[in-house]
C-alpha cells in the first residue's frame, strides 16, 4: 500500500520526524541507510505500529510517495568537515526510484549550499527529472530537543526553503500538517545557514558559560549565584550553564564551507573540548584536599549520557571523564537508571546497583548528569565526597563545578 510520506534515515533526525507524521495521521513508511543511532521506548514503537508506521521492504518503495524526507546522519569526517556519504547514498537510492510531482526535502544538517551543489545533481542525475519542473526540492532544518515535554513537533515552527516559490508552498504544504506554524525562508541556503546558526549559538554560549565557571572557581565566586541574578534581566540575556562538556548529535560547525572557518565557534569547541579535562583536574584537586590521591582512589560517575532522562550516550562527556580518571589509576564505576551497560575504551565499567551504598563507598561521586530519580539532597548527605557538574544540589550541599 503506497504511503504518503518516506522518512529516509532513521536516527536522531528521522524518528521524531516519523513519530510527529503518524501522530498527525500521515501514512509514514520509513527507510533506514545504516545502522542509525535511533531509538524509541516500547511505547512509543507500539505507537507508531498502531499509527501505520512501517519500514520499507525494499527501495522501490520510495518511488510510490508523494513526499519524500532525507534525515541521513551528517557525522563529523576526519578532515573535521561534514561526511555527506550517508546523504549521497539516500540520495541516489531515491533518484532511481524518483517519480514527478513528488516534494523532496532534506532535513540532515549540511554547509549552505549543499542542497543546490550537492544534493540537486545526485537526484537529477539518476532520476532524468529537473529539480523545480518536474519534482520539488527543498531544505527544512531540523529542530528536534530529545525529552522536551514542553517543545513538540506540533508546537515547534518548520523553517522551509526551497528551490522555487512553488518548491516552498509544496514543502510548506506538507508541514503544515505537522505543526502551527511554517516559516518561510528566502531560499535553501538560508534554510541550510539558520540550522548552523542554530546550533553554533548554543555551543558558543556553553562555551562563554564554561569559561566563566572556570574563571568564578579562580576567583571564588559561586557562579550559580551569578547565573541565578543575570537571568532576572528581562532583556539582552538567556541562560545557560556549564557542564562536563556537550553532547549530542549536533555538533558545533563552522557557517561556512569550501575551506573558510568561524574563529568563534572554533574558539568554542576548543573551551567546550576541555571540559571533561577540567573535571577530572577538579576532581583531583579535591581528592587531595582530602588526603587522598586519585591513583587507586574509588569514583563513582552519575549519569552517562548526554542529555537528563534520556539513554542517549551520543558523544557523551562521560567517556572522556572516564578514560581520564582512569588514566590517572582511579577505579571507576558508574549508574544510570537509563544505561543498563556501559563500555569505555572497549572494557566494561561496573555498574552500582545500589546507589547509596555505592556514594557512601567511593572516595568522590562524580554528578555528570541530573536524572530525575536522583535524590540528590539524599545523595549529598551518603556520599563521602561529591562534585556537581550541573550545578543541581542544594547550595552548600556538594562541591559544584
């Protein structure tokens, strides 16, 4: 049975995609292009099964849709650039199963330019179509925030560019039936810059926050207070805290391509990429304030992945933390109710399965992420010594970052 829309590419971008689709009542059919780092709760697959949601047998699939999605995964390649390849596949499988009429759009996040330069050529080429004659194209950042109850697909605006006014109304079209609001953007390069934007402003403020925790503990001063007072100002400022670093799928990138950089986002990698180093320096520091020393000393981490509340381990800090205190002879265990097993340089850390028991018994009790079943006023009271990275316990209550 033909559907209406393929999701090509089912990780951190397609899946919520997918899932806003069939809860809209839009027959989905999903098409995977590697092994994605996507995952869904029981539930929420049950869900999308009830909804019609199903994978595609085979690419000839995609040639019975009326819209078509690219989420592939933009992974960061060893020159430091974006790797396109996983766009490039989805785009020739669908270019050889390409029908007219059919709306087009990517939603990975790729350089301004790509959809035109890149992506354009890929489905022309093996489709024989022309790209705003006989099919429409378009680019439509993604917008997603894992865990965010309060900031769904519904309630979250879709920018859209297209390639031509009549390839923005197609796309708009079809967003429009999964949220309030569609934004228009003047073409896909703006479209392709606000997504870097977006992204880059979150990690230079990280950045800017980071520095100042560092610089507030030199100084004395309680840097959560600090935060606490500016963000009364109602104008000209939003809050942001440090961390062990920052995790995710969207990682910072330059705004530009074709070899030109951003010096500030590359200024706010380097202060984000330091992170992990500066709590492991932290915690050393304060095992020896104690008389102990981090060679053999037992440290416990709280919460592995990236994001609260979440099983998402992607380019968690908590492996560098990890591989750091190890480095220094530390034994280090871990718990998170999200993360029933957890590896670091291939070998197994042990798991606590007694939280307190497991504060109570190690030398310093790392806090790396605040998951809401954590008592932390409890765990402050058991743990012989604790370092909050997340500024999350009560004042005075532990050691903050």
């Amino acid at each position: 049975m033909p559907a209406d829309l393929a999701v090509i590419g089912l990780g951190p971008y397609g899946l919520p995609l997918a899932q806003a689709a069939v809860a809209a009542g839009i027959s989905t059919l999903g098409y995977r292009t590697g092994p994605e780092a996507g995952s869904l709760s029981p539930a929420e697959l049950r869900r999308m099964l009830s909804g019609g949601f199903r994978t595609a047998a085979g690419p000839a699939e995609l040639g019975r849709v009326r819209t078509a999605v690219i989420c592939a995964p933009t992974p960061s390649g060893p020159d430091g650039g974006l790797d396109l390849s996983q766009v490039e596949a989805a785009a020739r499988t669908l270019s050889t199963h390409l029908r007219p009429h059919t709306t087009v759009i990517l939603e990975s996040p790729v350089p301004p330019g790509t959809t035109e330069e890149f992506l354009r050529p890929l489905l022309e080429e093996g489709s024989g179509l022309r790209a705003g004659r006989d099919f429409h194209l378009a680019y439509s950042p993604t917008r997603v925030d894992p865990g965010n109850r309060d900031f769904t697909p519904a309630t979250t605006p879709k920018v859209i560019g297209g390639l031509t006014p009549a390839c923005t109304e197609s796309a708009a079209a079809f967003y429009s039936r999964l949220t309030d609001k569609v934004v228009r953007a003047r073409g896909p390069r703006e479209a392709e810059a606000v997504q870097l934007l977006e992204t880059n402003y979150r990690h230079v403020n990280i950045a800017l926050v980071n520095e100042m925790a560092v610089l507030c503990h030199d100084l004395g001063v309680d840097l959560w207070d600090v935060i606490r007072c500016a963000e009364t100002k109602p104008f000209g400022f939003q809050a942001f805290r440090p961390g062990p670093g920052v995790g995710g799928h969207a990682v910072a990138r330059d705004l530009t391509s074709g070899g030109r950089s951003s010096r500030m986002v590359e200024l706010a990698r380097q202060v984000n990429d330091q992170m992990p180093r500066y709590v492991v320096q932290r915690a050393a520091a304060l095992l020896n304030e104690h008389g102990k020393s981090a060679r053999a000393a037992r440290v416990l981490l709280l919460g592995v992945t990236y994001k609260p509340d979440l099983a998402d381990q992607q380019a968690t800090p908590a492996q560098e933390v990890a591989v750091r205190l190890m480095e220094l002879g530390a034994s280090v265990s871990y718990h998170d109710p999200h993360v029933p097993s957890w590896s670091v340089l291939d070998r197994p850390v042990p798991r606590a399965d007694s939280l307190y028991e497991a504060a109570a018994d190690a030398d310093l009790t790392i806090l790396l992420q605040q998951h809401r079943t954590y008592d932390l006023q409890g765990l402050s009271v058991k743990a012989q010594l604790l370092l909050d990275t997340r500024g999350a316990t009560p004042t005075g209550a532990a050691h903050r970052l």
